[in-house]
C-alpha cells in the first residue's frame, strides 16, 4: 500500500485565475476588528471535536471556477480545503480516521450542491513503522541536498534544526503500521493511498493534484 501527495490543482485552466493556489476568499466582515480576525486565524485548533465559533462564509475569485476540492485565503492552517459533498461520498468508501464537515456558505455564487470545511484528523509519523527517509534543503532540483535517515528519532532532530526541509520518500512497514486510505501529517502533509486516488479519478472529482510530491512506500 502506497500513499501519495495530495493537494489542490494550481493550473489557470483549473482555478480559474492566476495566482496557483486558491480561487475562494474567506469573507472577514463575520468579525468585530482586526484583533478577533487575527485571533479566529492564528489559533484555529488542529482538535476537530471543538467548535467553530464564526460563520463560514467565502466569495469566489473573480473568473473563478468552482471545483470538488478548493483552497481559500486566508487560510486556516489545519483545515485548507473546501470540499463538495460528491467528494465526500467518494472518501466514505474509504477507511479513514475521523473528520468533521463544517457548512459552508458562497456569498457571490451559486451552486448546485453541499459544500464543507475538511477537517480531518492528524496523525504522526511515530504511528509508522518508519524504515527510511530521504529528506532534502532547497527550492530548485539543482540546489538540492539530500539526506537520508533509517532512524525517525534522527530525522527528528534534524527536522527541528532545519525546518525548510521537504520530505521526498518515507518508507515504512505496513504491517506494524496505522496506515489509512487518507492520512494528515504535520510534514510531508496529506497523503492518500493509490485506491483512493483511483476512486476520486474514476468519480471525476476535480480541483485535486495527485502525486507528484513525497511518496510514503511500503517495504518488506
């Protein structure tokens, strides 16, 4: 069982506009000041059991299009896509852990079907059986710098010195493992594994970018 990198689409033709990342704004007037907005932002709680204490309200992006799966600015960290409820009818085939769907609402468009905050619940490498990982510093192919690691405690250690580093592989036993068909890490971020990435393809779900990233692989 595989797990790929998984993220929203960045192509023009797919958001919409240009600026690659997000094609919704998180309407800001639900606040009282600057101070209540900085607050509701900074401390979004990675917990999906504690509430929401605002209304979540969004406007799409002038000549944005309106996808399965977005991403909107300003972003709350532990929870950065919107989703429809045709993907989440495709994730309920799947085993995963727990998450929470918080309504959301468009001010500035209609649409034709439910769509929710994703919350879904963390997990840590420490849950894997972690055999090998190959981590790198730098932004372009060529000024990369590869390390590798056979001990998580080390990567550990060297992730919280260099906290630019990206992960490229994790390799790990899947039998001592609690691996899901979707999972959430703090780094290398969200992962799904090749059944999943299937079934939302074979469903036509769009706004999503498989692959690509880190690959988390199993070994023997």
């Amino acid at each position: 069982m595989n797990l790929l990198e998984f993220s929203t689409a960045w192509e023009p033709e797919v958001l919409g506009v240009n600026n690659g990342i997000y094609q919704l704004e998180f309407d800001e007037g639900v606040f009282n000041n600057e101070s209540e907005s900085d607050d509701f932002f900074l401390n979004f709680p990675r917990d999906i059991t504690k509430p929401i204490t605002k209304p979540l309200n969004f406007n799409l992006l002038k000549e944005g299009k309106i996808n399965d799966v977005m991403r909107y600015a300003p972003i709350l960290k532990p929870a950065p896509y919107i989703v429809s409820e045709k993907f989440i009818e495709v994730l309920r085939e799947f085993d995963t852990l727990p998450y929470s769907l918080e309504p959301v609402s468009f001010l500035n468009v209609n649409v034709d079907m439910k769509y929710f905050l994703f919350r879904y619940t963390y997990s840590d490498l420490s849950e894997f059986d972690v055999k090998r990982i190959i981590a790198y510093l730098g932004i372009t192919k060529n000024s990369r710098r590869y390390y590798e690691f056979s001990d998580l405690s080390e990567f550990q250690l060297f992730n919280n010195k260099n906290k630019m580093c990206q992960i490229e592989k994790i390799e790990f036993n899947l039998q001592d493992s609690k691996v899901k068909d979707y999972v959430k890490l703090i780094k290398p971020g969200d992962m799904i594994s090749e059944s999943l990435a299937n079934g939302l393809i074979d469903k036509g779900i769009t706004g999503v970018k498989i692959g690509g990233g880190c690959i988390m692989e199993t070994v023997d």
